[in-house]
C-alpha cells in the first residue's frame, strides 16, 4: 500500500495554474472553567482564553484540478508560543482527493465519533473513538480518498511506511455507517443517524471503548448536547467521560454552558466562543 499511495503524489505534476485564491479565519473562545478535584487534588475555577488562526490557499488548473494548502497558529493564554502547525497540502479532481501532512488518516476520516462539549472545542469534556496510535492531525501522512455518491473509501500511510489504514464510509437516508482498520490489529467504527433537528451517533474500537453522543436543536438559535465515553478492562465497565452542554447563538457568538465528569470528576464550563 505505501508504494501504492506515493506513486500518487506523481498526479500533482499538473501544469497551466489559472488562479489563485488566499484565505485568513480563525476562531477564538473565553470563559471559565470549574473543576472539583477530588480527595488529592483542591477544587479550581479557571479564567482561560485561547485564539486560532488558519491560513489557506488555493488554485486551480485549466484542466479543472484543485490545489490547496492550509496551516494554523493557536495561542492560548499569555504563553506568546504559538507557531504554524497542522499543516497540509492537497489535490482534489472529481471524487479523487490526495492529502500529504496533517491528515487525520484513512480511519478517522471514515470511522470517527466524537463530540467537543464545552466553549473551548472539547476542553471541558471531550469523547472520541479513536485508538492508540492511530493517524491523527497532528501527524505527517499521507491520505488517499476517493468518494462517489454515498460511498467513501479511504487508504493512508505514515510517512515512514511504518503503518497503514484503510477505511469504508456510507451514508443512506440519513444513516451512517463507517469502519477503519490499520496494519497493527486496530479497528475503529461508527454507526449513526440524522434526521431534521437531531443526531445520535454510536463509536467502537478495538481499545474496548465505546462513544455515545446524541444532539437536538430546540430552535435556531439554542440547542443541546450529549457525549459519553466507556471503557472496558477484564469484564469490569467504566465511564471515562461523561456530559451535557447547552449552546445558544447570540447572532456572530455563542454562548455555552456545559457539565459533566473526567474519571469521575466533576467538571463545568461557561464561556463564548465565535469563529471570524
């Protein structure tokens, strides 16, 4: 498969570049963060903000073929560390799509479940089903993914051939099905739903976890939020995260207030967050 998605990166040699878009966003979040610690750790009620900015570009050629490039800077609290990261570079033509950097990899791109509660993108509570060592956004891989109609199919490799996945997605009448698996055993996969104003979504790995999380829109501007993670370990069940949030649209921002438990201990965030 390495040999297979490499071979690939031979398509970007595509001459007569037509144009040339650039684009700067971002997001940004503020609030507070309440922990209860537990019997070694005292209670804490955090003021915390962060600011992210992406950058983006993109051409096209005569012949149709899209070009992009895209890389970010976060910086949160007064560290003034913050540098370009998650960078990657991508060609799309028809249902094709090469990806080489930050990938996220062929099975979470397919098999992922995840919910972020809290203003400040899953800082409060945050479940997902990805395992141990698979392909992530913060990596450099290599991504090949081909979509035609429904259905999504997927193959990645890190940039040392050192491990490969690959991933199937389908979706139908607002079910959606998807299963990854990578050269080391792991698994992961993903069974949902969608329908008017709500969404429920089930994930399991082969790290015996398992991830639920359900939404409901109670109007345009406010809706709620629900995300579960359990783990597994000789019989014994455990949950590792667990939460509820409520968002509000001010027109621009939103206000969000979320509550849950990390291993058991209780968390609560309040805060506003807004992209630009």
């Amino acid at each position: 498969m390495k040999n297979v998605l490499f071979a690939t990166t031979a398509l970007i040699a595509t001459a007569g570049i037509a144009s040339a878009d650039l684009s700067v966003g971002g997001n940004a979040h503020m609030g507070v963060i309440y922990n209860a610690g537990d019997a070694t750790t005292d209670a804490t009620t955090d003021v915390i903000h962060s600011v992210r900015i992406t950058f983006g570009a993109s051409v096209e050629t005569d012949a149709g073929v899209a070009f992009g490039a895209s890389a970010r800077i976060t910086e949160s609290g007064n560290g003034n560390n913050g540098q370009l990261e998650h960078n990657q570079v991508n060609m799309t033509s028809g249902g094709f799509t090469l990806r080489v950097g930050a990938t996220h990899g062929a099975m979470r791109n397919t098999a992922r479940v995840t919910t972020y509660l809290g203003f400040n993108r899953g800082g409060v509570v945050g479940n997902d089903n990805s395992i141990v060592g698979v392909q992530n956004d913060g990596g450099d891989n290599v991504l090949v993914m081909y979509k035609t109609g429904d259905l999504t199919v997927a193959a990645s490799t890190d940039v040392g051939g050192l491990e490969q996945e690959v991933g199937v997605g389908y979706t139908m009448n607002g079910f959606n099905l998807g299963l990854g698996v990578n050269t080391a055993d792991g698994w992961m996969f993903k069974a949902g739903y969608s329908g008017g104003n709500y969404a429920a979504n089930l994930g399991l790995n082969s790290d015996n976890d398992a991830v639920l999380t359900f939404s409901y829109d109670i109007s345009d501007a406010t809706s709620l939020a629900f995300g579960a993670e359990f783990s597994t370990d000789g019989g014994t069940t455990t949950t590792d995260y667990i939460g509820a949030q409520v968002s509000h649209d001010l027109g621009g921002a939103s206000l969000v207030g979320t509550i849950g438990q990390n291993n058991d201990v209780t968390v609560a965030g309040l805060g506003v967050s807004f992209s630009f």
